[in-house]
C-alpha cells in the first residue's frame, strides 16, 4: 500500500517532511477518501504517508475577537455536528456534516480532508464557500491565506502545492441578519454521494433581501455559484414567487453531466427542488429543525483524539485490543482490519467491501466507531481498540444488545451482525434512551442485505430498555 508510514507529531515536522519529500508523498488524516484511492491503486507505488492524526491542537474549534471561526485540520464531521458554536453561527455547514456518509465515517473523516480531495460532490464545500471561508495554507516558508472559491482549479484540482497542507478553515460567523440552508439529493439517505446539492446564505434587513449567496455541487467541474440568481434576489422580499423564480435562474447556472448516479436532465431538475427548499426553509426561520438537536455520533471519547506516537519506529506496532497487549511487526502497510483478523485472528470483525460502505467491519478505536477497513494499521499504535469480541456484559454473559437480536430473530445469515452489534452499543453508550429517528441514524453505516431492518430496529429498541434497568 505505501513504502513508509511517518506518525507526524508537530507542525514544525510536519512542513519539514513535506518541504524534503522524495517521491510520491500523501498526508493522511481520517484517511476515509485516500485509503479507498490506495485500495483502487490511484496512488501505485506510493512512497510515503504522513499520518497528521496526533498532531496537537488541529483538532480544535474556536472563534476570535473578529468574529471569524476557526476550525483546525484534524476537526471531524462529527466534531462539528457536536459544536454548539458551529450549530449557532455556521448551522448550514452543520447541515452538510449531517449528511456525510455515515457514523463511522464521521468519526474519522475531517473536514478539511473533505475541501482537500475537491470532489464537486464533496458536501461541505458548498456551505463553506456560501459562507465566505477562507483556507490557510502552511509550509516551511510561511502561510497563505486562499479565499475557498479561489482554491479549486478543476476536477479534484486545487492550488496546494506539494510542500503545503491547510492548517486550518477560517469562516465568518453569521450574523444575526443572516440565515441559511445546505440541501442535498443523492440515491439513499445515508453513504451516499451527492447527485446534487446547494447552500442558499441570505442577509436581511427590515424584510429585504440585501446580499445572497448560492453555491451549488455536482453540477459543474467545480463548486459553482449562481451569480444571476444571486443577483436576482437582491432588493427583493422573499415569498413563494421570488423563490420559484430564483431557483429557475440558478439551475440555468447548472452544467452537469450525466454519469451512473444521474442524468443531466435529472440533475438539473433537482437542482432547482433544492434551491426551492433551502430558500423556503430560510423564508419559514425552520432550518434547526431539519436535524436532530442530539445526533447519533457512535463516540463516547473514552479516548483522547491525539496521543503521541509513543516510540512509533517505522514498524512494531504496539496497541491493546479487548484489554489485552500486543507487539506486532511487519504490518505498517495493512489495514487495522487486516490487523484484526490476520495477524491477531480476531474473525468476528468481517471483511465486506472494504471501501467503507457496509460497516461489517465496526470497531470501536479509542471509544469511536469506525471502520477498520479504512484505518491504517498503524493508526493503532498507542491506541485501545475494541473489537466483538471483546462486547461482554460485566458478568461474562451476552450484552444485552446481543441478547436482544436473538430474542428478536434479529440475525439472519449473520454476516453484518458484528458490525450492527458494535454499532448499537456504541449507541446506547451515547445515548441511553433513543427514539426510532435515532436508531436510524445510527446504524447508517450499517448495511443488511438480507432483512428489511425491522427485526433489527426493534432489538435495538428493546436492548434500550435493559441497558436502563
């Protein structure tokens, strides 16, 4: 998969590596899109990984004197999805995180990672760019701070060069004369690739409008805006025929294409539905309402996001899974899943599609669901892992999330069990009493090819219960 992995664990070392990099050199962070590149050989004979994961204080989420939000390199989806800052000054981004995938993904994946691989179906780049947010851009000579809808050059294209990496995301917060909304279609709720979406960002005043924003993904090369649209709704008062019209205007702006998601015609269609949705959602004041106040992230923080590498050499990977030690050598180019199952023959971690999409292979890593699929094994090193077979009751019998699927015949060939185990106990960890929505969200990342997830839903349900007595 790569010739050397380097735990990177400050800055300074960080810009240093990247200024005297030889050969091909990628920075991992959640690793959620690379290590699917990696597995797709996109990246073949790939030289080196920076791992940034432990790196200090870029997992942090502020705000200065200025008004303008910071939000640090290794900041996850789910971080944002529990920052009671972003949901009051940046709710249209906290919309998109929402969206992202699943869980287990959300819990490895950052954002900035998101901006970085330019995807024009990426989810937060629209909020981002409605917003004004800049990025800033680090190297041994210095930073440079880059207007986000100057950073994109093309199709997965950006203007980073090879010795830089964003530091940080900085966005101006909303002001209280200012709304907006992120909508998004894609072919299923959850792990789904926008076939479109949109961000509407309006400020108003006594009623009118006076600047608007529209930014729009998967229709374009990169993420555009709606300029006439935009320029449309200014001066104007927001009601059911100004929204028809300026979402008319803005799916003009639209150029998609047609590929195995959608059609053109498909694309442009929708389009239009979103812009209409989000400005209607600005108009009613009800778009707080369109996610759960607390939603499912699968983490208790049992564990700190970024440890030191702790005499990490290149190789002996040294890590505690299901309470037990281990010192393992020669497998810093595997999976942690191919750590479980090959190395320490833990087999109840399954291995299903190892892109991320199916959540068979659920381990807890440091109190977060992920997927093992998509972890470097080296990401272990230091770290306390959790895997099925290390989910008892205290008493050495069954949990009661396991008790509960064979009471509900929750099981059919089993394949997916482990992972839909793993899932709602982290859950129920999280949140004691989840209602039906809750549940939903939460196993997301979780795919059952052979029931209909009723049975599976009520064991969850009914596991709620016991967990409570």
């Amino acid at each position: 998969m790569w010739k050397n992995y380097r735990i990177i664990e400050t800055t300074e070392e960080l810009t240093q590596q990247l200024a005297q990099h030889q050969g091909t050199t990628r920075i991992i962070a959640g690793g959620t899109d690379l290590m699917v590149e990696i597995r797709n050989r996109k990246w073949a004979g790939l030289e080196t990984v920076l791992d940034i994961s432990r790196i200090s204080g870029l997992d942090q989420i502020g705000r200065d004197e200025n008004q303008l939000i910071h939000i640090g390199a290794l900041v996850t989806h789910n971080d944002v999805l529990r920052s009671p800052l972003l949901r009051e000054y940046a709710f249209p981004l906290v919309q998109a995180c929402a969206r992202v995938a699943s869980p287990q993904l959300r819990n490895r994946g950052t954002v900035v990672g998101n901006l970085v691989t330019a995807s024009p179906a990426n989810d937060t780049i629209s909020p981002l760019m409605a917003m004004g947010a800049s990025l800033v851009l680090a190297s041994q000579t210095g930073e440079r701070v880059v207007p986000l809808d100057e950073f994109y050059i093309g199709v997965r294209q950006t203007v980073l060069r090879p010795d830089e990496y964003v530091r940080e995301i900085i966005v101006p917060q909303l002001q209280p004369n200012q709304a907006g909304s992120f909508k998004k279609s894609a072919l299923r709720r959850a792990q789904a690739i926008a076939v479109t979406n949109c961000c509407v960002l309006l400020t108003i005043e006594n009623g009118i409008i006076q600047h608007a924003a529209i930014t729009l993904g998967s229709v374009a090369p990169t993420i555009i805006h709606a300029r006439e649209a935009e320029d449309y709704l200014v001066g104007k008062r927001l009601d059911e025929n100004v929204i028809a019209t300026a979402a008319g205007i803005a799916a003009q702006a639209a150029k998609p294409i047609s590929d195995i998601r959608a059609s053109q015609d498909y694309r442009s269609y929708t389009l239009k539905v979103l812009v209409e949705q989000a400005l209607e959602e600005v108009r009613l004041g009800n778009q707080k309402e369109s996610i759960p106040e607390k939603i499912a992230t699968l983490d208790t923080k049992e564990g700190i996001q970024t440890h030191p590498a702790e005499g990490w050499d290149g190789d002996l990977i040294r890590t505690n899974i299901n309470g037990q030690e281990y010192a393992i050598a020669g497998y810093a180019d595997r999976t942690l899943l191919s750590l479980i199952r090959d190395r320490i023959g833990l087999m109840g971690t399954k291995s299903g599609c190892e892109e991320g999409e199916c959540g068979a292979c659920t381990v807890f890593l440091d109190g977060k669901a992920v997927v093992s699929c998509l972890v470097p094994a080296p990401r272990a090193h230091g770290a306390r892992i959790t895997t099925i077979e290390g989910i008892v009751a205290p008493d050495g019998e069954l949990h009661p999330v396991q008790e509960a699927f064979v009471e509900h015949d929750a099981v059919q060939c089993g394949y997916c069990t482990p992972g839909f185990v793993m899932s709602a106990v982290k859950l129920l960890q999280e949140i004691p009493n989840p209602n039906r929505e809750t549940i939903q969200n939460a196993i997301s990342g979780n795919l059952c090819r052979c029931t209909g997830y009723y049975k599976i839903i009520e064991a969850i349900e009914s596991a709620s219960l016991k967990v409570k007595d």
